[in-house]
C-alpha cells in the first residue's frame, strides 16, 4: 500500500522543485487581456452560422446533381424526346400510362381466389 503523508526524502526534493519551477499566478495584466477578448468576441447569430454551412455543402450538393443529371441524361439519350427529359429520368408519360391503375396505386390487381 502506499503512504502518501510519509514521502520519502528523493520525493521530498522532487517536490520542492517541481513547487519551485510552478509559477504561482498569471502575468499581470491577465484578466484584463480575458475581458477585453471576450467583450471583442461577437457572438455568431443563427443565420451567420447558416450561411457559412451552406457555403460548405451547396457546391457539392451542386456537383453532385450535375453528376447525377450527367448519368442520367447518358443512359436515356437515345429513349427521351429532349435532353432535358433524359437529364431529369422522366419517364414519357401517355394518356393510357396516366390512367393505369398500377401507376396510380402500385400492383393493386387483386387476387382472385379465396382467402
């Protein structure tokens, strides 16, 4: 076990001179040098904070949708009727395609058969 009220006299040097070489209090001057940096410190409003975010991330949102339009526009480049239509994966959209029941409700055919 160790006894850390009776230090052995090796400890009773190391300590005085780690005491010795501790400084005992700031630099004078220091909490005026504090106060002054915090009142000059503005506080960052929730819009600024916004802005710097969306700096960051809408140019790689933008790279990415220019990829993606990219990809897109070559798979469907021969099957569109505009770049446009291929750039966004529109599908060509008919009068009977707008009217069938598994584009308005997803696979709604219903099972004949008992339950």
């Amino acid at each position: 076990m160790i006894h850390h009220d009776d230090p052995s006299p090796p400890d009773d040097a190391l300590d005085a001179f780690v005491r010795s070489a501790a400084p005992t209090s700031f630099a004078p001057g220091f909490s005026d040098r504090i106060a002054t940096r915090l009142r000059a410190d503005e506080t960052v409003s929730l819009s600024d904070a916004l802005e710097r975010q969306v700096r960051r991330v809408v140019p790689l949102v933008a790279a990415a949708s220019l990829l993606l339009a990219a990809y897109n526009w070559w798979g469907a480049r021969g099957s569109s009727s505009s770049a446009f239509d291929a750039a966004l994966n529109l599908p060509r959209v008919t009068l009977s395609a707008a009217y069938e029941p598994s584009s308005l409700y997803g696979d709604a055919t219903p099972s004949v058969g008992t339950p």
